[in-house]
C-alpha cells in the first residue's frame, strides 16, 4: 500500500506526469524533455531524480547525455487506465 501510495503521489505533480507521458514513446535523452515539458533542465532533473529514485525511471549515459525511460509497467497501465494516451503495456498485471 505505501509503495501505491509513493507512485501516485508522484503521479500527482504535473512535470511528473508530462515527463511520463513522454517516455511513453521510449526512451528520451533529457534534452528533449525539458523543452516539452516546458520546465528548466534544473527543474526536469529534480523531477527525473525523484521518478528515478522511485523506480518508475531507469537512466543511462552516453558521453555528456543522459536518458531516461520508463522501467516500471504500472506507469503505461496508469496511463492505459485514465486513457491519457496511446500506453500499450505488454501484457496487463492481471493476465490478460
């Protein structure tokens, strides 16, 4: 329950939320996140920080950049279930 709670929390802040419907297409370097998201890059990284901390987000560095991406499936079944877009999961949590 409180690891639900965590993620629906940071679920709640509209940069979390923008960051993530973005990396629902895949995987983004952070220098194209900051631009949508309409944030300064000190803002999106202290976001990125707390969903990565979280485990909703995975990064990697290639040279100067840093991507991230969606590592947690219940963050594509969140966005499945409010239909706030295009969020196929591979397989639901139930099964199906």
């Amino acid at each position: 329950m409180k690891e639900t709670l965590t993620i629906l929390r940071l679920l709640a802040d509209e940069t979390r939320l923008k960051i993530l419907e973005f990396l629902l297409d895949g995987e983004q370097c952070v220098c194209k996140i900051f631009p949508y998201v309409k944030r300064t890059q000190s803002t999106v990284s202290i976001q990125l920080g707390k969903l990565e901390d979280a485990g909703l987000l995975q990064s990697r560095r290639d040279g100067k950049k840093i991507f991230y991406s969606i590592s947690d499936a219940r963050v594509r079944y969140v966005f499945r279930a409010l239909e706030c877009k295009d969020a196929k999961p591979e397989k639901c949590c139930c099964g199906r």
